[in-house]
C-alpha cells in the first residue's frame, strides 16, 4: 500500500487533484478565521485586544509540533522502508516546519512582552521550542552538506528521529514543570478553558495552516521530484559525453 | 527477520533507550528546569542571601502597599505558605491583587528582595461580560478580583 504512489507519476496526479481542494481550503478558512479573529470576537477579560496575537501564534504552535512529527515520520519511513518519495516529503516539509517555529517564537514574543513584562524567558516551553527551531535548522544544514545527497539525507534523518524525543517534552513542559507559560487551554481534561466565541477564530485558523501545509507541502514536492528529473538529465548527459570522448581517446590512441 | 524488519526494530529500541536517557537527564536537572518556585518549596530550601532565584504564586489580597519612592510591597502566596516581597521599579499591566506573579530577586533577612516581577497568564480566555456573569454566579475560579480592571487600564 504504503509503495503505491513510489512511482513519482502515480503521486504527481494524485497531487493535482488535492492541490486545488487545499489552495481552495486556506483561502477560505483564512479568510473566515482572520474575519472572526480581527472583527468579530470579543476581547479578552485581562488581555483585552491584545488576545488576537493568540489566533496565530497558537495555530503556528501547533504547526510547529505537527510539521515536526510529520517530518520525524517521513524520515523513518526513508530510513526503514527506503521509501523513494519519503525522502522528498522530509526535505520539503523542514522549511514549513521552521517557518512555523518561528512565527510562533516571534508572535509569542510580542505578546509576552505587554502580558508577562518581557520578551523572553528561559523556562522550559520556550527553551524547548528553541531548540525545536535549531532542529529544523540543523536538519537542513546536514541534508545539504555533503557532495553525496543520500548520505546527507540518511544522516539528516537520523539526527531528526533523535530530535523527535523533543516534541513531548515540548508539549508537557508546561504540566511537568513550573513555566511562566500557561498551560494547554484547548486539549485538557474538563473541556477547553476558552470561551466559544474565541475558540471559533482559533479553529478556523487552525486548519486553515492545515491547508496551508498540505498546499505548499505539494508544491515543494513537485519541485523536489522536477529537480530530480533534471539531475537525472544532466547526469546522463555527463555520462554520454565521457563516453564519447573515451571513445575518441581510444581511437586516436590505436592510430598512433 | 528481513531486512527492513531489522532496521524498524533497531530504530524502535534505539528511540526507546534515548528516550530513557532524555528522561532520566530531565529529571536529574530539575531543579534547573522548572523557572520559579512557590513559596512553600521556598521554605523547605531555605537559600542563602546571595542564590539569585525566582518565586511564582498569587499576590496575597489586601497585601499590596506603596511606601513611596517607587517601591512595592505584596506577599506572594500558595495559600499554603506566604513570602513577603519588595520591588522597586515597573510593574506589569496584569499585575494586581489575585494574579499570579513570577518574581525574580534574593531572599534577605526573610524579605524576598525582587528585581523583576513578571505577571502570569492562566489558561482562561473569555470576553469580560462572560467573566463578569461568572462572577455574579461565585464560580470564579480564574485569576484577578476585578474583571474590569485590566480592561479599564488598557483603554
């Protein structure tokens, strides 16, 4: 099942047809999810209007866990299965991941400040999402760094399968020790800890970056597997011209 | 065993026992970890003069005064245990009786000597009619006594 869509063909086709449905999806769950968050929720009790910066912060937090979980799962499957595509879907999911981090270190930074009195703390959520970020940095790094890419994609996963022991801590850090962070609002026992009006926004904003990865995931994936093909292109073609100078270089040696 | 079946289990054992390290480093630095400590776990370590540390609790109702000359004192509370505490300098918009607060100082002479003093979110979102109605009703269980209040000071 799971060597289905290994030829590159099959996927290519079965991309087009979900490409359009998840562009379609962004657009208009954003939409509605930045309509809810911006004009049409309340403020908030304590934070007043500066809770709106939590319609994307916590989405791209989110992202940010999932990004990495799907990358830790590609990897795997590169490594255990030898999953031709696998590989792809690791290398053009680390930047979305990373940009996701980032958003959410960034807009959390600008929220903290008018709420906790600071920009940025060392306590265990945000020192963890940091390292989170170098992850996906350093994944990068190594996938690029050698002349043979599948060394690099080989060591790259394994450095991602270890970073993986990341991802719970990240998301229990805040029950297991004393954070300045609050805790989950939305997944917890009892029901969330946010009023309907609010989570409406946040939902919607919510799968709308679903969409938003499923979309620019299928894009860079195209990208990847064209930039195969030509390096598939480019090698043959250095193998033709070797083989015809040989040839020449022979010929001329048995003139002489 | 086929080959791949080999490299899953490798894989397997070898996240399982890094996993085991990560916990077992987590717990032995723990002390490192968690960002502040409450007032009762204050008292059971009882640190020197000069251990720079943060305590995290509520601030005590009623215990808030301004002697003048920019200085703040409150007592930071776990309803258990209460530490008092003195600050000079700014303080944050969320701060007030009720909240919870993250304090950063020296303890001296059973006086915690603050020199940044951070106010803590809880996990409540809601608009301030909803926090008022839940306050008529004597469910409050969110921070603050005044729901009102943060949303006056930041109009």
């Amino acid at each position: 099942m799971i060597h289905r869509f290994a030829n590159p063909t099959r996927f290519l086709r079965l991309a087009d047809r979900i490409q359009p449905w998840a562009a379609g999806l962004t657009v208009v769950l954003g939409g509605a999810g930045l309509y809810f968050a911006l004009f049409s929720s309340p403020a908030d009790y304590q934070q007043g209007e500066t809770v709106r910066i939590m319609y994307i912060h916590v989405p791209s937090a989110w992202m940010a866990l999932f990004c990495y979980t799907a990358l830790a799962a590609a990897c795997a499957t590169a490594l255990i299965w030898k999953h031709p595509l696998a590989d792809l879907a690791a290398r053009a999911t680390a930047p979305i991941g990373a940009c996701f981090t980032l958003l959410a270190l960034a807009t959390g930074s600008l929220w903290g400040k008018p709420m906790w009195g600071t920009w940025w703390v060392w306590d265990a959520r945000l020192t963890s999402v940091l390292i989170l970020f170098f992850l996906y940095l350093g994944y990068m790094a190594l996938n690029g760094a050698f002349d043979d890419p599948e060394r690099g994609q080989k060591a790259s996963a394994i450095l991602a399968l270890v970073g993986f022991i990341n991802v719970p801590i990240i998301k229990f850090s805040v029950d297991w020790w004393n954070t300045l962070h609050q805790p989950a609002s939305v997944i917890k026992m009892g029901g969330p800890a946010i009023h309907p009006s609010m989570l409406t926004p946040l939902l919607l904003m919510a799968f709308a970056f679903k969409a938003y990865f499923v979309w620019v995931l299928l894009m860079r994936m195209r990208g990847e597997i064209n930039a195969m093909k030509i390096r598939a292109v480019r090698l043959r073609q250095v193998h033709a011209a070797e083989a015809t100078s040989a040839d020449a270089g022979a010929a001329t040696g048995e003139a002489r | 065993m086929k080959r791949k079946h080999k490299r899953l289990t490798f894989v397997f054992i070898a996240l399982l026992l890094l996993g085991s390290a990560a916990a077992l480093v987590l717990t032995a630095f723990e002390d490192n970890i968690v960002f502040f400590y409450s007032p009762t776990e204050l008292a059971e370590k009882s640190p020197g003069p000069n251990q720079r540390l943060r305590i995290g609790g509520l601030v005590e109702d009623g215990s808030v005064a301004k002697p003048g000359d920019g200085v703040v004192t409150f007592k930071i509370t776990d309803t258990a245990s209460t530490v008092p505490v003195r600050y000079k300098g700014i303080l944050p918009d969320l701060f007030r009786e009720g909240q919870g607060v993250v304090a950063e100082g020296r303890m001296r002479d059973g006086v915690f000597q603050a020199d940044e003093v951070l106010a803590k979110h809880d996990e409540n979102y809601m608009p301030p009619e909803v926090a008022e109605a839940i306050k008529k009703t004597g469910q409050w269980k969110g921070q603050g006594d005044a729901p009102g209040a943060a949303q006056g000071k930041s109009e």
